[in-house]
C-alpha cells in the first residue's frame, strides 16, 4: 500500500512573543502560539495552534524577527492533536505542527533595529 502525506498551510498571528530554547543536544526550537481566526460574523472564533520551528537557522531567526502580533504563514508535513482537560471538564484538543517553513507576512521589526520592549506592549494579540 502506498503511503500518504499531509501538507498542511496555517496562517495566523502570534499571541505571544517566541519561545525560543535548545534541546540537550543543542539543537534549537522556537515555539509560537499562533491564534487563527475561523467562521464569519457570529460564528466567528479563534483557535489556537502551537507551532514548532526547529533548525538553528530557522529557530532563530523566528525568534529574532518575529513577535507578538505578526502574521505568518506556517507550512508543515507534521501534526498531532493533544487531547486535554479542560477547567469546565469538557475533553479538548490542541493541534500542534512541526514547521517545515515559516514565512513572514506582516512584521513590525526593521531587520536594522530592534524594538525596544515597551513598543510591542500596546499590541492587541
């Protein structure tokens, strides 16, 4: 039997500020909490998609050009859905993807300056 592939394309902003750490054998990830808006008018809502970049390059330049509130387009071969608790005791689950590329569609950092840390507070996500 042939075997099949998922790709899998996500746009959305960041909710947070990268994460960015290094495993025990120094290999770097940066992780995004990515907010994705579905539905229309009433029936709009958003889900919430935890994104893993990993690679040297890849990580960290997420982490350096990147922050709370861009849009980016996240394509990915790798998936999982975690299944949780939730606080009311309803069963949840979080989709969470391995990034195989990650492009940059709105940033607000100049690849000549950093922001300072007070720029990015006003940001709504």
């Amino acid at each position: 039997m042939a075997s099949t592939a998922a790709t899998i394309l996500i746009r959305g902003r960041l909710g947070n500020e990268p994460e960015l750490r290094y495993t025990k054998d120094g290999q770097a990830v940066t992780n995004l909490s990515l907010a994705v808006e579905q539905g229309y008018g009433d029936n709009k809502r958003t889900e919430w998609v935890r994104v893993a970049i990993w690679g040297d390059k890849q990580a960290e330049a997420a982490n350096t050009w990147l922050s709370k509130g861009d849009l980016v387009a996240v394509y990915s071969e790798s998936f999982r859905i975690n299944a949780y608790a939730a606080q009311d005791g309803s069963i949840r689950g979080q989709l969470e993807v391995s990034a195989r590329r990650v492009d940059y569609i709105i940033t607000k950092r100049n690849p000549n300056e950093a922001p300072a840390a007070e720029e990015r507070e006003d940001i709504p996500f």
